[in-house]
C-alpha cells in the first residue's frame, strides 16, 4: 500500500492504526521507511514516528511489536540531539505505558542506555527521561536488577553522578534511597556511592522565584541519601568531621544548619558504636559553630538538638568520658571569660551535657558550672573594673536559671545544692554591694527554688524567714514578684515556719500597705493557709480592689482544688455585694477570668448564683455570665443586651433564619451583625453567606452611620465579651480563626474591587479588622492571604480618601506581607508622606512614620532607595513637632532610610 504520509498527522495516523484498522503497524513503519533512510528527512521522520507511538492505547500493541519498537528505538539513540531526545522520549513512554512488556527487554535497555550511553550528556528534559525508565526498572524488575547488583550499581553511578540541575536532583535523592534500601552495598560501591551525593552536600542551590523546589527540600533530601544504608556510618562521620572543621571555609548559615540536620539523623540512624573515630572533632565543630564571634544570634534549637543527639550517642558508645571532658575542659574559658559575651552559649552547651550524660558525669558537669557562675557572680572573673556591674548582672540570672536546671534530675541537684548553698548565697551577698536590686531579687528566687525542689538546711530557713520579715515593710521595688515566690514557696512547703511568722507580724496593718494583700494571697496556696488567712483576705478586698491580679494569680494557684476555689470566688462574690464605690469594668474582667478556672459543676453553680444577683449589679456580671451554659438563662438574658444575644445565638439558646431578611436590617442593623458574628464562629460556611449578603446591603445609597463600629466588631474577637475562650463559647474547629480568614479574604477582596466608590468606602472600614485577625495566626499561608489583600489596599490608597482606618491597616498589612514593587513603594510613600505633611492627630502620624519604618525594614533596599528623599524631607518637618515622642520616632525613620544608601 502507499500512502502520502507527509500529508498525514499523527492522529490521522492513529485513526487509521487502531480504530479504523485500514493499515498495521508494519505498514506505517514501511511508509515511513524513505524518511528514516534519507539523512534530510531522518531526524523529522523519527520524531513523527515516536508522536503517532505515544498516541497508541496502553494494551494495543502486541508483546512483538513493543519489542520491535524498543530495538528500533535503541539503535537510533546516538543519531542526532534532536531525534536521540524525541527516541528517548519514545523508550519512556514504552516502557511506563505498555500493557504487553516483552520478557527480557531490560537487559537492552541497561546496557544501551546506561552502560554504554552517557546520560549526562543529554539535556534536563532527556536525563528525567532515563530516571524515570531506571525507577519503573526498580519499582517492576527489581529481581532482575538484582541479580546483576554489580553492574547495576556501577551503571547507577555513571549515570547521575555529575547531575546539577535541582529538578532532575529530586528524582535522582529519591532513586538512591530506592538502591540503598534494596541493594546489599559491599565495602567499594559502599564509599562509591557515599561519595556520588555527598558532594552536593550542604546545599548550595540558591532557588528562583519561579521555582516550585526550595533549598530546604532539596537540603532534607540529600542529608537522607548520606545515611541511607548503614555502610555509610564511617565515611558520613568523618564526612561531618571535615565539613565542621575545614579551615579553608567556615561553616556558617545555611551550610551550619545543613550540618546540623546531618548529625541529628546520622546520630538517629546509625550505630552509636561507628561515632567513636569522630566523636571530639565533631563535638568541637559544634563547639565552634555555637561560639562564632561574627554569630551574635541566640543559639539555635536546631544546635542544641544535635548537641543533644551526640552527647546521647556519645554515651552510647560508652565514650562519656570523652565527652565530658570536651564539655568541661574546652567551654571552661568561655565561661569565665564573661568579656567575651560567649558565657550564655558556652552555658546552653553544658546544659545538654548535663541533662543527657549519665549520673556520675552529668554531677561533674553541674558542679563545675555552679562553681565557674559563682566566681562569676562575685565578679572575680571581671579583668575591667568597669565590666564588672554588668557581668555580675547577667551571672545573677545564669545562677537562677541553673538552679532550677538542676531540679531535672532531683537527686543529683539535691546533693550539688546542699554542697553549694552557702556559696551561693554568700555571692548574693557579695553581689549586692554592686546591683543591690537584682541581687535582692535573684536572692528570693534561688530561696524559693531551695524551698520547692531542695531540702533547704536550717541556717537557709531561718535566713529566709529573716527576708520575708524585712520584706513585710520594705517598699516595693521590682523585686516584688521573686518575694511573692518566695512567699507562696515557703507558705506551701514550710507552713508552720510561715505561721510563726504571720502570728508575730501581726497586724498586716503595719507592713507597707500596697504588699499586704499581695502577700495574704501569695501565701494562701493550701487549706491550712486558707483557713489561717481568709478573715484577713477578705477583710483587705474590702477595704481595696486595687489588688485584684494577686487575687486572680491565687485563684489560678488553687486551679486543680476546685472546693478551694469555690471558697475563693464566694469571698469575691461576698466583698462585691458589699462594695459600693469599685471599679466595676475591672472587676468584671476578673470575675470573668476567675469563673474560667472552676470545674464545670463548680461553674454551673456559680454560673446560678450570679445570674440571680445580675439585675443587682449588671455591670460587673456580665462578662461572666457569657459563660454559662444554661439555656433558660440566655434566653432571658438575650432581650437585655447584644453581647447576651450574640451568646444566646452561639449557645443555640434561640433560632436564627438563614437569610438577613429575618431582621430588619434597616430598623436595627446591629441585630445582622451580631447574628453574623455569632455564626461566623459556630458554623463559618453560613456566616460566611450571611458576612455576603452584608457586603451587599452595605453597598446601596443609605445611610449607615456606625457601620466603621460595625465591621469592626464583625472581626474582633479579642475583646472579652467575644473572646471565645474566655466566654466558653462553642467553635467549629480548634482551627475556626484560619478557617475564617481563608473564608472572608477572597469574598472580601472580590465584593471590594466590583464595588463602586461610594461602596469603597465602607467596605475599606473591614481591612484593619482583617488584617488585626490575622496577626496572631502562625501560619505560612497567611502570608498568601495578605498578598490577596494587596490589590485592596492598593485601590484603597489611590481611589480614596487616607482614612484613619485605612492608614491603620498599612503597618499591619508591611508587617506581615511579602516585598512589594517599585510602583506600589512609590504610592505607599507618597500617600504616607503627604498625611504626616499635613494637619492630622497624632496617632495618625505614629500610624505613617510606623509605616515607614516598616517599608525600609522589610523591603529590598534598590526597590525604596529612589524614595530617601522623599521620606527624609517629610521626617524633618517633623523633627520641629511639638510633641516629642513624633522628634524622636521621626529622627530614627530618617536615619533608617539614609543608611539605604549604603546597601
């Protein structure tokens, strides 16, 4: 048969293969047969060939003729670029999608493609190709690779070592991880291998922004094909050891972190038995990386665990003296040597020792970090007597924080603390001479922690009850809550020595007025302490609510002894029916927090007895009646006021309709937000709906005079009449406030772009309210949403008026949002700088200069340094304002900006 083939595209050839059925397979080769043999025509004739194959069904082609193709295929691979690339492309989809693979075809495939050929060779697109071929090989002949193990593992080598581009690189991590796991790698393939991934490792791919692979991922993945297979404990260690400790380089940054990854899960996978080669070098590579003197950052927690994973694994292999000693020895200078500013790393290193080393060591560890802070704290240590006020400043917290420190391991911190006590507290004394304040403060704390976790000895006992007594008179200082610590510690563990205090300080009218209710409620933590003190409590509440936190922090105290705290709300209840002149708003707020701790029976009882004085004193129950679960009670309560309608709706305690036309929008348009509101939270999809219909309603010609108050109470829910935790109210997930936002942010952004400029106006009353919701909210796609948001904020600023509400969301929307463009700086800048030019209220210039700040802060220097101008002219006509807080916070955003120059 003849046929005009170059008339005909693949699918006409495809319709007369398969479903016509007019000419097979054989005499579509034959036509295409001139073209293969002329060198014109080749390179065009395969490609065709290979685009009518790929259009063939998965089962019709017979096992024969997948078996001609492939062979035809094969024997033109060295060809040409451009039809070696379409053949290949042919082999691939053979291979993946036929139904009817011939026996024996691998062995082909292996050694054309992947002994003889040279698949770096070809380009990004061609390499995938032959990844993909080698995985279907593992995933479906599996057996037959492994009966050639050897040669596999050599082809396997040659064909991905060299590989650079990131997209191909995923795939290739992937396929080692596939080998290690099914081939048993002997001693040379074993280091080979190693060898063919560990030169990617750290990462140095610096991703595009078009790109979909991140440096992370591509970094997570190579750090799992380095501890693959067990064969490469050896070379992975000292591969670590020479990356830590390369002195042509410094292992910084990224490549720090990368190493750091490395250790934690080589630390994880392999024997601990294989780190002992290299156990001190990589502890001091550690080392080294913690205390770098251009790093002046915290320590990472990325740091500490791989400090952690080697002190365990270094125990393990039974080399805790080795790893003792590099601890203590080596980190000793750093320490001392509080000059430096290394003493808190040094110190984060020795806390790993000492909670992961045995209990011998981790004893020794303890002992010598006591000793080396106490020298500190005494400042003998010091080389410049004018360092020395603030190396005794920061000892005093190093000195409370191990001491609590200690307390994980009770006996050994009890043996150390009884063995330093007198030390410790002699240094106070020493330290008092130069920071009398701190050192008072750090005094009660460490008092207080020797009280809870120690068996503090006689002498420190009557010390301490010497601190409390002076403390009853003395006037307060910031070291007011350590002495309340202290109180309630030794109310608690030492009661009778307490109760011999109190009985010889009496009356509490003679100490110092603003401490005696601070310390009746810091010493009542028990039933003896309550029964002793109560008469006097409530004596004092009545005189004064001033002190109300103290109270609450009693009450949170006594949280898991419900009968106590229902003692304790009783007297608050009995000293408010009593008070005539209080602060009522204050007070609701704290009832409203007390109540929250009461166990549930406990609560509906309370919950009983205030509604039943409610009408008596509505101002100060309020906020904790929204709590209550009682039905009866909100329905009557839902007609007095909107926050008890907006409960009542979230309890279920009254039926709502679907639609806004239930209430009269017009008549009172607060009934829709609150309805609204009230389902956003407890069934978001049909808040949602009803948040819609509002957008509409807001956008026709009527007056809506506290629609700004409206939209901003649609949103928040901080506030304690709408806070959800502190009103017990119901949600529809632990995840309701993300829900929300991804919910509002497209209809928002939608409704406002359509909308006109009359609408504009007040729908731009809901953009700070979104962007304030979302602060709080850890989660990366919130950072998607905002970007949404730009367009909104854009339009806001070129087609409106700089309302305050709109000058309000800026600050919030730079904080979070990505970077923006030239054009969008520019209008941003020129709006800001015109407002602060201007007649306008102070908060309103904070809200622009804040902004502004935020912009040279978080955007690329090139994209705002053309503004410099700009923004330093507008700041120095506020240097001359006469308020001073606008000088100085307008003096800092010049110069932030003037230093863009020089990045």
């Amino acid at each position: 048969m003849e046929f005009d083939e170059n008339q005909k595209s693949a699918e006409e050839w495809v319709q007369l293969i398969v479903h016509e059925k007019s000419i097979n397979l054989s005499d579509f080769l034959q036509a295409k047969r001139p073209g293969i043999c002329g060198d014109e025509e080749h390179e065009k004739t395969l490609v065709e060939i290979v685009d009518v194959v790929k259009l063939f069904p998965r089962d019709f082609l017979e096992s024969d003729q997948v078996w001609l193709l492939l062979q035809f295929f094969l024997s033109r691979i060295e060809s040409s670029a451009l039809a070696g690339g379409a053949v290949i492309s042919g082999i691939r989809h053979l291979v993946l999608n036929s139904t009817n693979l011939p026996d024996g075809f691998e062995e082909p495939i292996i050694r054309l493609m992947f002994k003889e050929g040279n698949v770096q060779s070809w380009s990004q697109k061609e390499r995938q190709y032959h990844y993909e071929i080698l995985i279907w090989l593992m995933k479906h002949r599996m057996s037959y690779l492994k009966a050639i193990t050897n040669d596999f593992l050599f082809y396997f080598i040659k064909a991905v070592s060299g590989e650079r581009d990131p997209r191909c690189l995923t795939t290739v991590f992937r396929m080692f991880n596939t080998v290690c796991k099914n081939f048993q790698l002997i001693s040379n393939f074993a280091e080979e291998m190693f060898e063919t991934v560990a030169c990617y490792y750290p990462i140095e791919f610096r991703p595009q922004p078009s790109q979909k692979i991140t440096r992370n991922y591509l970094a997570n993945l190579c750090a799992s094909c380095l501890v693959a297979s067990q064969s490469f404990a050896s070379y992975c260690w000292m591969f670590i050891d020479e990356k830590l400790n390369d002195s042509e380089g410094e292992c910084v940054g990224e490549q720090a972190d990368d190493m750091l990854q490395l250790i934690i899960l080589s630390c994880q996978k392999f024997p601990a038995s294989t780190i002992h080669i290299s156990l001190t070098e990589i502890l001091g590579g550690l080392r080294s990386i913690a205390l770098h003197p251009k790093d002046h950052n915290k320590i990472s927690p990325l740091l500490i665990e791989a400090m952690t994973e080697v002190v365990i694994t270094g125990t393990r292999a039974g080399k805790t003296k080795e790893v003792l000693e590099s601890l203590t020895e080596n980190l000793e200078p750093f320490v001392l040597q509080a000059e430096m500013g290394l003493t808190h790393k040094a110190l984060v290193l020795l806390r790993c020792g000492y909670e992961w080393l045995p209990d011998a060591e981790a004893e020794t560890v303890l002992k010598q970090v006591i000793a080396w802070i106490v020298t500190l704290t005494q400042g003998d240590s010091v080389n410049a007597a004018a360092n020395k006020i603030d190396v005794i400043k920061e000892s005093l917290g190093f000195l409370r924080e191990w001491i609590g420190i200690s307390a994980k391991r009770c006996v050994i911190g009890k043996e150390c603390m009884a063995i330093f006590e007198p030390s410790i507290f002699a240094a106070f004394g020493v330290a008092r001479e130069y920071v009398p304040q701190e050192a008072l403060a750090a005094t009660y704390e460490c008092a207080a922690q020797f009280v809870n976790n120690y068996y503090a000895s006689e002498e420190l006992v009557e010390k301490i009850e010497g601190l409390i007594v002076d403390g009853l008179r003395s006037v307060p200082q910031e070291d007011l809550s350590e002495y309340l610590h202290l109180i309630t510690a030794f109310s608690h563990k030492k009661f009778a020595n307490f109760e011999k205090i109190y009985q010889s300080q009496k009356p509490a009218s003679t100490w110092h007025p603003s401490k005696i209710l601070p310390v009746l409620c810091a010493a009542s933590c028990s039933k003896e302490s309550w029964t002793l003190l109560s008469p006097e409590i409530t004596t004092e509440l009545a005189k004064n609510l001033e002190y109300l936190e103290h109270f609450y922090q009693m009450c949170l105290r006594a949280k898991s002894e419900p009968w106590l705290m229902v003692k304790f709300v009783e007297v608050l209840d009995e000293v408010i029916t009593e008070h005539s002149e209080i602060d009522r708003e204050n007070l609701a707020k704290y009832l409203q927090k007390i109540t929250l701790l009461l166990p549930e029976e406990e609560h509906n009882l309370i919950m009983d007895r205030i509604f039943e004085k409610f009408e008596k004193n509505p101002q100060i129950y309020e906020l904790a009646l929204l709590q209550d679960s009682n039905v009866e009670h909100l329905k009557k309560l839902s007609g007095f006021e909107r926050k008890f309608l907006f409960a009542a709706i979230n309890r279920k305690a009254v039926n709502v309709g679907e639609k806004l036309e239930d209430v009269d929008f017009e008549g009172d348009s607060w009934l829709a937000f609150i309805k609204t509101k009230a389902l956003l939270l407890l069934d978001t999809p049909h808040g949602i709906r009803l948040t819609r219909q509002i957008f509409d309603k807001i956008q026709t010609p009527q007056n809506f005079p506290e629609i700004e108050q409206q939209l901003q109470y649609l949103l928040n829910f901080k506030s304690p009449e709408s806070n959800p935790i502190l009103c017990k109210y119901q949600t529809n997930s632990p995840f309701w406030r993300q829900k929300l936002l991804f919910s509002m942010v497209p209809i928002y952004r939608d409704v406002f772009l359509a909308a006109n400029v009359e609408a504009r106006k007040n729908l731009a009353f809901l953009l700070a309210p979104i962007l304030e919701f979302a602060q709080n909210l850890e989660n990366s796609q919130i950072k998607d949403q905002f970007e949404m948001l730009m367009p909104v904020l854009l339009e806001s600023l070129n087609g409106l008026e700089l309302s305050p509400s709109i000058l309000k969301a800026i600050p919030k929307f730079l904080a979070i949002s990505g970077g923006l463009n030239g054009e969008q700086v520019d209008l941003v800048v020129q709006k800001l700088c015109d407002l602060v030019q201007g007649n306008v209220a102070l908060t309103q210039i904070l809200a622009a200069v804040e902004s502004l700040e935020l912009l040279a802060k978080r955007q690329e220097p090139r994209i705002v340094q053309p503004k410099i101008s700009k923004v330093a002219e507008s700041c120095d006509q506020l240097l001359s304002h006469h308020k001073r807080v606008i000088r100085q916070k307008a003096a800092a955003v010049k110069n932030l900006w003037e230093l863009l120059v020089t990045k």
